[in-house]
C-alpha cells in the first residue's frame, strides 16, 4: 500500500527530477523583479528573461541604466536572496520603454 503524501512534496520531486528547478528559479528573478527592487526602480524598470544566469533589465533611459549599474551588487544579493544564491550571477541593464510598465502591479515594495 503506497504511502498517501501532500501534493507539495510531490511537485518538488517532480520539479527537480526533470531538471526544472534552476529554470524556475531564473524564472521567480523575472517575475519576482518590482518586489525585489521595489516601487521607485519598477517604475523605470522591467526584468526581460534570464539567459546564461545572466537577468536583462530593459531601462526607460540611460539615466536609470547608469544608476542601477552603480546598483547592481546589491541588486544581485537581494536577487540571490530571494530566488536561491547563484541562480543569477550578472545583471544586464538594456535601454528601452520600460516604463510603460509602471509599478502599477501589486505587491511592490514601498522604497
């Protein structure tokens, strides 16, 4: 008779016996980017994907670009700290329109 066990667990092995965790946890980078850098900087911000552990920001302008490269050590400790340390060795910040994007979402940190 097998062994009744919660349906958590059972995700977690599933997860890891497919290889999936490390891209989960590169995912949680991208999605989890307005609570981790909170309001002011999601405002100007957007986390685009993850390739090579590597996190590409597009930035709504050089200024911002500039500013969160002079940020980007502790940029990557609260990353590391949230979604499991060396998920994300490096930071990419690329200009863009990310502003259209706001912090309008919930669930971003006051600054």
């Amino acid at each position: 008779m097998s062994r009744v066990q919660p349906i958590g667990r059972i995700l977690a092995d599933v997860i890891k016996n497919l290889g999936l965790a490390k891209k989960l946890n590169e995912q949680r980078a991208v999605v989890d980017w307005p609570e981790i850098v909170g309001r002011r900087i999601a405002e100007h911000s957007r986390a685009t994907r993850v390739d090579g552990r590597r996190l590409f920001v597009e930035v709504d302008s050089s200024v911002w670009a500039q500013e969160l490269t002079l940020m980007k050590r502790n940029i990557l400790r609260e990353i590391n700290d949230r979604v499991g340390n060396g998920t994300i060795e490096n930071v990419h910040f690329v200009i863009g329109g990310a502003s259209r994007y706001g912090a309008s979402r919930a669930g971003c940190r006051e600054d």
